[in-house]
C-alpha cells in the first residue's frame, strides 16, 4: 500500500467513526422522544380505562341529586338540573308567575 490509499482509509476511517457516533446520537434522541410519547399513550389509555368508573360515578351523582331534589322540593335544585338537561323525578315543576 502506498502512502496515499493509507491516508485515504484513515480518513474514510475516521469519516465512519464520526458517522457512526453521529447516528448513536440521533439514537439516543429517538429514543428519548419515543419514551415520552409512549408516556403520554400510557395516560391516555388509563384515562379511557378509567372511563365507565367515571361515568358510574357521575350516574351516582344525578341520582343522589335527583334524590335531593325529590326530598327536599328544592325549586333551585330542580331548576340547575333542568338547565343541564335533567328531569328531576319526583320534583314538581316550579310555577311561573306572570
């Protein structure tokens, strides 16, 4: 081998070297971002895991209030829960005076 082509491997050497670490850096990056997406995928899941509890709970909720309202006659009560769309079941409807 002549003292060129040593030069030029050395050089292409070194050129594969740096390549190399550049992509063991781009590595470490996606591997990085990869762990926070999959930190924000896990969240998400376990919220939509945790959905049919949230909604029993909420169900319990307008059960309890339409309880309350059945009780107690409470015309505030009653008229919250029919802005929201709720019928209380046992409430009479409030009386509007002209």
């Amino acid at each position: 081998m002549t003292e060129r082509q040593t030069r030029w491997i050395a050089w292409s050497g070194t050129a594969l070297a740096g390549l190399s670490g550049l992509l063991v850096a781009a590595n470490i990056v996606l591997a990085m971002v990869n762990a926070r997406t999959q930190v924000e995928v896990a969240a998400r899941q376990q919220f939509i895991a945790d959905g049919p509890q949230y909604t029993a709970v909420g169900e319990a909720l307008v059960h309890s209030l339409d309880a309350a309202a059945a009780a107690t006659n409470d015309q505030t009560l009653i008229a919250m829960m029919q802005r929201h769309g709720l019928s209380p079941a046992g409430a009479t409807p409030a009386r509007r005076t002209r």
